[in-house]
C-alpha cells in the first residue's frame, strides 16, 4: 500500500485531482474552488466578479514572489468543500497578466476561439536577441523578438513582450481594406537618353 504524504495546501498551488497521489489538507478559513474545467483546485484569496453569464473565471491569489495574480477557469470557479484534496501539483510557473483591448477586438477574438494565449519563456540567443513563441492556438504560433540590452529589469522586458503580443493579436482580427483603383494602369516605354 503507497503511504500518503500530508501537506497543507498553499495559495498559487494548484492540484490536479486524481485517485492517488499525494493529500494535501485545506486549513480552516482558506478559500479553496474547484475548476471543473481542468479538475484542479486552489486556494483563492478572492474571485472576480460574476460575468454576464454568473461564472466567476479568477480565482486571485498572491505567488510565492509576492506578486498578486490569478489562474483563469473558463466555466467559472465552484467553492471547494472538503478538507483534503488528493493529486499531484500542476506544473504552472506562467506568470499572468491582462492584456487589455477594446470591446470590438475581444467580440472578434472571441470568435476565433482566442480567449487565453501563451508566451514562453524569452530565450537568450544572442546578447542582443531573446526569442519568446506566442501560442495563440494548436496551430497558430508567432516569434516574438526582443533585445534585453534595451531594458533594464525583467518586469521591462516582460512589459515589451506583452506589447508585442497585443500588436500580434490586433493583427489577426485587423480587417483587410476594400481595394478600390484610384487611377488607370499606367505603362511605361522605356528609351534611353
């Protein structure tokens, strides 16, 4: 018989609930929820407010750098009721951050299926380029290319990727202008001087 360890369950720890694995114990006055979504549960500091169809998708918390964040579930978070949770931690070390549009680009991302996007890690390939892949979808990948020289902290160059994120995302749902001819085609006849 597999001996059980107990842990207690902390905030940014997000457990994948299986049948085995290790158990972790909820203290009394944490508020832990549920994702049916992904079948993990956390411990939230706080939820967002309910959206326009009752889910409330944030679940807030604080990260071990003392950064205030939160992990998305798209059916919303659900109270979490028993006082142990028996799984394996989620490997989740992305950082979170909002990247604000106006109401038309989000209904015309939305309708791509583009609600949550990636970005890896930035990867140093030379002293004056770092490489991070925006993962829009499966199939949908973008390099975003960045020189650290120009920045002096990470939370810098982290800001330029998400700039450089949203500038990719407005693309995809920019939409083409009419191509309307302004003049006749026009040909030239070439002579020398």
């Amino acid at each position: 018989m597999m001996e059980l360890n107990n842990t207690k369950l902390i905030a940014g720890i997000f457990i994948l609930l299986m049948a085995v694995g290790t158990t972790y114990f909820i203290m009394e006055g944490d508020n832990a929820y549920y994702c049916e979504d992904t079948n993990l549960v956390g411990l939230c500091d706080s939820l967002s407010k309910v959206n326009d169809v009752g889910t409330q998708t944030r679940c807030y918390f604080t990260n071990e750098n003392n950064k205030s964040t939160y992990k998305i579930c798209k059916n919303g978070w659900i109270k979490y009721e028993n006082l142990n949770v028996i799984g394996e931690p989620i490997n989740d070390s992305f950082n979170y951050f909002e990247a604000k549009f106006d109401k038309e680009t989000i209904k015309k991302l939305n309708k791509r299926n583009i609600t949550k996007v990636e970005v890896s890690s930035c990867v140093q390939v030379k002293p004056n380029l770092c490489i991070a892949i925006l993962n829009i979808s499966e199939d949908t990948f973008k390099e975003l290319l960045i020189n650290p020289l120009l920045y002096n902290t990470t939370e810098e160059i982290e800001a330029k990727i998400i700039e450089e994120a949203k500038i990719e995302l407005a693309k995809l749902v920019v939409e083409e202008p009419e191509v309307i001819e302004i003049t006749n085609p026009i040909i030239l006849d070439l002579k020398e001087i």
